[in-house]
C-alpha cells in the first residue's frame, strides 16, 4: 500500500463511532476493506445491503439497521448482516443468492433487498 492509488477509500473514523452516519461510514468503510482484503464477494454482499438501505424499503430489519444505537463499526454490523445472507445461501434457504456468490453479473441490490424482505426473521 505504498502508492496512495492502492489505498482503500476509507474513512477514517473512531470504531467507537455511534450517531448520524455511523452506519453509512461503517458500510461504506467494510467495502472498502473487503475490496482492499482480496474478499470481492463480501464486498459485493455488504454493497448490495448499502443499496437496499438507500433506498425508501421499509422493513423491521431495515429500520433496525438504519437506527442502530451501538457503534455500528465496533459491533460489526455490517459482517453480522453479510453473514446472515452468507449463512441463508450456504444452508440453501435463499438459493436466489448463489449468481452472487459464484461471482456472476446480477443485480446484487435487488436480490439482496428481495432475500433480507423474505427472510427477514432469519437475519
């Protein structure tokens, strides 16, 4: 990481962070480290979960995210929801997932946000 271009767009945040924004820079930053990481699938995932969040998609686990009181950073949030989507496709509850995970060309938000709707209790 010698050259500047190599570095992740990270921002550099306390991971004790709470408040406005924290869960936005902490999704955002997760994208950023699994990209630098050489983990381009997470990444895609926990991009996928940034999308549905932007959008007006209402849910009680939406909502639960987007008002998170902890310090989303700390607390992994990101990792804890990506994790859930991972445990849904290796378990074959959500197979809609697997062109995710194989690496294919979808649209990641739309499967994401339809698979966080479905199995909304599970996450």
């Amino acid at each position: 990481m010698g050259n500047s271009a190599d570095r992740p767009a990270y921002e550099f945040v306390d991971m004790n962070t709470a408040g406005p924004g924290a869960v936005a820079t902490a999704f955002a930053n997760q994208v950023a480290y699994c990209q630098h990481a050489g983990a381009p699938i997470t990444a895609r995932v926990v991009a996928g979960i940034v999308a549905v969040l932007e959008t007006d998609a209402a849910s009680v686990l939406l909502a639960r995210i987007r008002g998170w009181q902890g310090a989303p950073l700390a607390d992994a949030l990101s990792l804890r929801v990506a994790g859930g989507l991972h445990a849904l496709h290796l378990s074959g509850a959500a197979p809609e997932l697997a062109p995710i995970y194989r690496g294919e060309a979808v649209d990641d938000a739309a499967i994401i946000g339809a698979v966080m709707h479905s199995h909304e209790t599970a996450l």
